[in-house]
C-alpha cells in the first residue's frame, strides 16, 4: 500500500511539472531563451557583408546586474535586463572572425563606443521597453590600448570630474564651516541648477549661456530662500545640530520627489552633450570637457579670491574659526551666512550643469548620486575647509575613475570611500583639518 501510494505521488508530481519543463525548452529557440525573461530587453543582428556572424559573445552590465549571451545561426542576440536604465553593452572581439572589428563607421546614428574601446557602448532605452542595437562588422586589425594611455585617459577624466565635484563640495564645506550643518539637501541643490538650465535651454529652446546663466541664478535664488524661509529662523529658535540635520534629510526627500513629480523618471540631454572628440595623443576630450574644466579652474581661483582678499570672505573665515568671537569683535553673523548660502547655491547649480555633459545627462535623483561624493570630499579634506574641500575633490575624483582599472566601473564610488577611510584612520581631521581637542 505504501509503494501504491508513493507511486501515485511520484507520478502526480511528474504530470504537473511536465508543462513547466516543456515551456522552458522551448525558450532557448528564441535568442536570449535561456535567461530569465523580464519586460525590458536589447537586442539586435551582427552582420559582416550582409551575412550573419554567428556565435559572437555580447554581455550587457550596470546598475549592479549583468548577463551574457551568443549570437544564434542567424547572427541574432537579446539580452533582458531587470529594469530601464543605462547600461554597458560588450561584444567580445576574440570571438570575432580574424581580420574582423566593429566598425566604427558602420555604427549606428547616435551610437559610441566607451572612450578607450571599440567593442564596447553605453546603450539606455527610448520610449519603448526594448532597444534594438544592430551591429555592422568591418574589415581592419583589432587595437588595444596600453596601460599607460588607459591610465593617462582616467586621469583626465578624474581631474575633470573632481573640479566639478570641488564646485559642490566647496559650497558644502562653506555652509557647514559656518553654521555646522551637514546639508543633505545639497544634491537637490545641484539638480536644480540642471533642471533650470535644462527648462531654459532645451524645453524653451533659448542659447545655452542663457541657460547657464539663469541656472547660475537661479541656484543663487534657492540659498538665499532656503536661509530666509527655514535655516535662520530654526537657527534663531534654538534647534541643534542634530535636529537641523534631520530637517534637511526631509528638505532632501521632499525636493528630490517634487523633481520626480515634474520631470519623471526619464534622462534628458542638454544641448550638444554628445559633441565630436578631439584627440590629444591617446586622450580624447571633447570641446565642453574643455570648457568644463576651464570653467571650474576660474570659479574656483575667483571663490579663492573671496575668501582670501575680500572683507566679507575674511569674515566667512572668522565665523569658520569661531562665531561667538566674531560676532563679538562686529562681524554680522547672520549676513555673513546668508551670503554663504547664496555663494554654495550659485556653485552647486554650476556643478549641476557641468554634471549634466560629464555623465551625460539631467535626472531627477543625479544630485543625490553626487551627495556622498561630496560628503566624502569634504571629509577626506578637512570639515569646513573650502580648500580641503578642493583638495578632497580632486582626490576622490581621480581614484573614481582610475579605480575603473583595476575594479569593474559599478564599483569605483566605493574606491573613493576605501580612500577616505583609511585616510581617516592615519589623519582623522582630514588632510587640511585641524586637530581638536576633546573634553
């Protein structure tokens, strides 16, 4: 009776997984049938002489997800990913016919390879939930970047992308020198000098510099409404440090939605952000890669003026070192601050824009990627100090991007806090803080 009733079992559970297994088999006859099917995918045909290549490995990575595939019989390829975001598509050349490449000049309209490579593309879904990316091999010889070229490519970037971040990180580092405050809400301050100049420039079609200019002011506008409407009347009941911080980590949360709300969820392109590049030797920068940097140099070096040379950035220091003093000895405190505020929003609104062209792109949360990254620089720089701040920056900048060496690029924010921490525990002020006694 016992194996009666053990076989029928055994025979229920065979009929009820029969249509399940037979529905997986017949997946791998689609390409891209043995993965796990979600509602996003990319895909495409290789071709070489309008013939099919076969065989080919294309892999697909970002945002912590990564999968892989061959091209079938008929040069065909999908890939499913879990949800709609920018990701790195790869073709492995080795398994290319010898004599084979991936032709740039057959490439797809709007489509580039990763600076440094040949095979591989940033690729992000339109409108629709697939994206076909048809590649076109050509004859010619594979070539491969040195170390050194790699490494002299990642600097560029590391230096360009850690000016920028000094711009941020620099307004930050002001605001909490003097009033103490850790701003979590100074990401949504950086898209919204992205937002504005994206409203100006794209979606009311005016030139960019106005855009630029009117994000710059705009951003101005947003410090001194964010001190006046909330920040000095808290200051002047009394709230303390830890209270101030909770309420701007509300600030933040209440901002970066109001941004959700009005622009969505979508990544939108100011104009020119994919310019031709211009090589210098192995290192290719384009003309707004140039601005940028030119651009973040002089801010910075005038931000320097007014902290060194000028009256109320003498005060700026003096309130940094100590409040209660200069505020006995005559300085205008809260002027003083709401100045501060209005110089950190005119910086993070220009680092917003320039964040725009590096990653490229204006969304809703980009600021808050930034945020830890300017945290991080202030820290690894010394609390409250602009130049350590500065000198933060460009640190964690170039360890971010050289980092892309040695870890896979998913990674390389938390090479920069790996920096930060075992820098801390050498020199736990900061490169340019100084030591305080506690007690």
């Amino acid at each position: 009776m016992v194996l009666f009733l053990g076989a029928l079992l055994a025979a229920s559970l065979f009929v009820l997984s029969s249509p399940a297994t037979a529905a997986h088999a017949a997946a791998p006859d689609t390409p891209g049938g043995d993965q796990e099917q979600t509602d996003y995918y990319f895909g495409g045909v290789i071709t070489f002489e309008d013939e099919p290549v076969p065989d080919v490995t294309v892999s697909v990575n970002g945002n912590g997800f990564e999968a892989e595939t061959v091209t079938d019989a008929e040069g065909k390829w999908r890939l499913y990913v879990p949800e709609k975001e920018k990701y790195t598509l790869v073709v492995d050349e080795s398994t290319l016919p010898d004599g084979v490449i991936v032709d740039p000049s057959l490439l797809p309209e709007g489509l580039q390879p990763v600076q440094g490579t040949t095979g591989s593309f940033e690729v992000e879904f339109g409108l629709t939930k697939t994206k076909i990316v048809n590649l076109f091999l050509g004859e010619g010889q594979r070539q491969t970047t040195s170390f050194a070229d790699q490494l002299a490519i990642r600097l560029v970037n590391g230096l360009n992308f850690g000016l920028l971040l000094a711009l941020a990180a620099m307004g930050a580092a002001l605001i909490y020198g003097t009033t103490g405050l850790s701003n979590f809400a100074h990401g949504e301050m950086v898209t919204w000098g992205a937002l504005v100049a994206l409203l100006f420039s794209t979606t009311w079609q005016l030139p960019i510099w106005l855009g630029v200019l009117a994000a710059v002011l705009a951003g101005a506008g947003l410090g001194l409404a964010m001190d006046a409407g909330l920040w000095r009347p808290l200051r002047r009941r009394g709230l303390g440090i830890v209270q101030l911080m909770i309420v701007s980590i509300g600030l933040s949360l209440a901002l970066r939605y109001v941004y959700q709300f009005f622009v969505g969820g979508k990544t939108y392109q100011l104009p020119g952000a994919s310019p031709t590049p211009i090589q210098f030797g192995p290192i290719s920068l384009s003309y707004i890669d140039l601005v940028s940097m030119g651009v973040s140099i002089v801010v910075i070096v005038a931000v320097a003026f007014f902290l060194l040379r000028t009256r109320i950035g003498k005060a700026t220091r003096a309130i940094s070192d100590n409040p209660q003093l200069a505020a006995a000895s005559g300085i205008n405190v809260d002027r003083v601050i709401r100045i501060v505020w209005v110089l950190a929003g005119a910086l993070a609104a220009i680092s917003g824009v320039l964040w725009a062209y590096f990653r490229p792109g204006v969304q809703w949360n980009m600021g808050t990627q930034m945020l830890l990254l300017i945290f991080a620089a202030i820290t690894l720089g010394g609390l409250g100090t602009a130049f350590g701040a500065l000198l933060g920056s460009l640190i964690v900048g170039i360890v971010v991007e050289v980092s892309t060496l040695w870890i896979p690029s998913d990674l390389k924010y938390a090479g920069a806090l790996v920096v930060l921490i075992i820098i801390l525990l050498v020199r736990p002020q900061g490169l340019l803080g100084r030591k305080e006694r506690l007690g």
